[in-house]
C-alpha cells in the first residue's frame, strides 16, 4: 500500500493578484486582516492606523472600502499565506524593506479585536422581573473600576482561554497577549484590576499565562524531539542518570537563554530574541520553548552521558529535519535525529 505522503493531490488554485491588494495602500497584503462582517481584507498597518485615527475622533469604525460599521478585526493566516505565494510567483510586487519596516512599525492588531461602535450596550428582558437590563463586554464598560472606565468607542480583546472581554489598553504596563503567539490572554490584566473569577466576571486563572519563570513541568512535552518518542525517552533517562528533575533542566536552560547564551534562530515562537525568564507566556508557547531548550540540553550533553543503547547510533543525515522518523519506528529507533541536518531534506 502506498504511503499517505503518495496519496495526496497538490490542487492548485489561480488568484489575480489585483483581489489581494489592501484598499488603502493599494499593495499586495502585509500581514492581512480581515474584518467583520463585511469580511474587506487589509494591511495590518494600514488598517492599524485607520483604527488609531478613528479611536483618536472618537467616532465609529467604518470598512475603509464599503464603509459599513466594523465589529471584529482579526489576523487571517489563510490570506496570509496566499500573499506570499503571490510574492514568490511575481517579486516585482514586493515592497522594499524600508516600507515593510515602516509597516510593521504601525501594526498594533495582534489577536483578535472586537469593537464596540455606539450601540454595545444590549438591552435584554428579565423574564422573571420584567426589567430591562443592560449588558456590557465587560466589568469596566459599566461602571468605572480600579480608576478606569471604557470609552463608548472602546476596542476589546477577547480572552482565548475564557472568551471573556478585557479593554485593549496600552496606558498601562500588564500584558495582555501572549508574546510566543500574540494571542490575547485576560488573566493577568484582571488580576491587576484586583478582579478575581466569579459568576458575573469572566477571567481566566493564572495557570492558563504567567511568567516563563512561574511555570512548571513535570513531563517531557509532545512536540519535544520533533515529537520522536525514542528520542524524548533517551532524554528522560539521561536526566534521571544525572540525578535531576525536568524542571532542573528546563530551569537550568532558562537561565542559559537569559544570558544569552542560546542561538534563538530555531525557537519556535513569535517575538523568539525578547523572550525571558519574566515573560508572560500561555502553556502552549511554553511547552514549545520547553521543547526548544531541551533540543539545546541533548545537543550540548556530553556522549557519555547517553544510554548504552544511543552512544552508538549513527547521526541521520537529515538531523531534526527528517521526516521519515515520523513514520517508520525502526529508523527513528536505529538513528539519532538530536542533531543538526547535513543533507537538505527532500524525503
């Protein structure tokens, strides 16, 4: 029977490049989002910057292109990955990176936004009482708490963990997205504005993003080793040779990355050269700087602190690279993949 990798079908799909040009600057996309619910895909810096000004007149958010009142903005990883196949078929329509620069320097939407334009305050009928109550994002649209209260206009994230709204502020120095993936997370921000869990108050608990540092692990995460048990299996019992726990190690490697004594380029996490030890972070974006620093552990471990059953096994040519350890066990077994790739990969 032939392989999965052999069964799949490469479907190509034609797109003219002129319906994936942002409205505003009229390029090809950068960094697209889109909004809702006219679902008009833009620059990340232009419509920042389109946001930014609509904020500052205090006025509603209106589509840039059809002007319909704008409720949700997003990051659309779909129409971004189409915008770089785009630029790797035509280069002619790459911008320089001076404007990439600029660009970026504007884009401020890193999760999802939604915005309230005038009418979000919903009104909804007490069945029970008769009463009309009012119904509001969240705890400081209402009233004013901890010395804040949310504009009529206010912007607002919405927590991946809980689903719950927390205004999107930058007066203030709590974080309030993640920086390994950019998603927004509401623990921190609440618990800054003494808010804690309760039935009227969505918030999440501080186990879902806190600091790298006030992170715990007791189990070798999934992804580590490029998800090869063999190899995840070989790392645990060098560990326990040595005496220490995971978190030893991990802690140990945390402190290495502080002083920068790391190479970051292979870090699977967004904004990879401003993580620290004091970093808020969620537990998936842990696990994967975990699975980072534990590549690090076993490149660095001196061969005989190996299992007898690895010091003798060959490096695979195609290193932590190789493809075929996902999927024939006696491979993944026989050769080590801990490694760097002296081959590029085409398996």
């Amino acid at each position: 029977m032939p392989p999965p990798e052999s069964c799949k079908q490469q479907l190509k799909i034609c797109i003219d490049a002129e319906h994936a040009k942002c409205s505003i600057c009229l390029n090809i996309w950068h960094n697209v989002v889109t909004v809702a619910p006219c679902l008009h895909n833009f620059c990340n810096g232009c419509f920042s910057e389109w946001l930014r000004r609509s904020q500052e007149k205090q006025s509603t958010v209106l589509c840039p292109q059809c002007r319909a009142a704008v409720h949700f903005v997003g990051r659309n990883h779909f129409l971004q990955s189409i915008e770089e196949d785009i630029l790797q078929a035509d280069s002619s329509l790459k911008r320089s990176d001076e404007e990439i620069t600029l660009l970026d320097s504007y884009a401020s939407i890193k999760s999802n936004l939604v915005i309230q334009s005038g009418k979000k305050r919903a009104r909804t009928n007490d069945v029970e009482s008769g009463e009309e109550h009012m119904e509001f994002p969240c705890l400081q649209c209402g009233t004013e708490f901890s010395g804040f209260r949310c504009s009529e206009h206010m912007i607002h994230l919405q927590c991946q963990a809980c689903g719950g709204m927390m205004p999107s502020r930058t007066d203030i120095n709590v974080p309030q997205h993640c920086l390994g993936c950019d998603r927004a997370f509401c623990s921190a921000y609440w618990h800054a504005q003494g808010v804690h869990r309760s039935n009227s108050q969505m918030v999440c608990g501080n186990e879902n993003f806190k600091p790298v540092s006030q992170h715990t692990i007791s189990q070798i995460p999934f992804l580590a080793h490029e998800m090869n048990r063999h190899e995840q299996d070989i790392t645990a019992r060098c560990i326990r040779q040595m005496g220490k726990t995971l978190q030893d190690i991990v802690s140990d490697w945390i402190s290495k990355l502080n002083n920068g004594e790391i190479d970051r380029t292979r870090m699977p996490l967004n904004h990879a050269e401003m993580i620290t030890a004091g970093t808020h972070v969620c537990n998936d974006c842990y696990d994967k700087l975990v699975s980072f620093l534990l590549y690090w552990f076993r490149v660095s471990l001196p061969r005989h602190f190996l299992p007898a059953d690895a010091i003798n096994r060959e490096d695979c040519w195609y290193g932590y690279a190789c493809r075929t350890q996902h999927h024939n066990e006696a491979h993944a077994r026989k050769r080590n993949h801990v490694c760097r790739p002296t081959r590029v990969s085409y398996q």
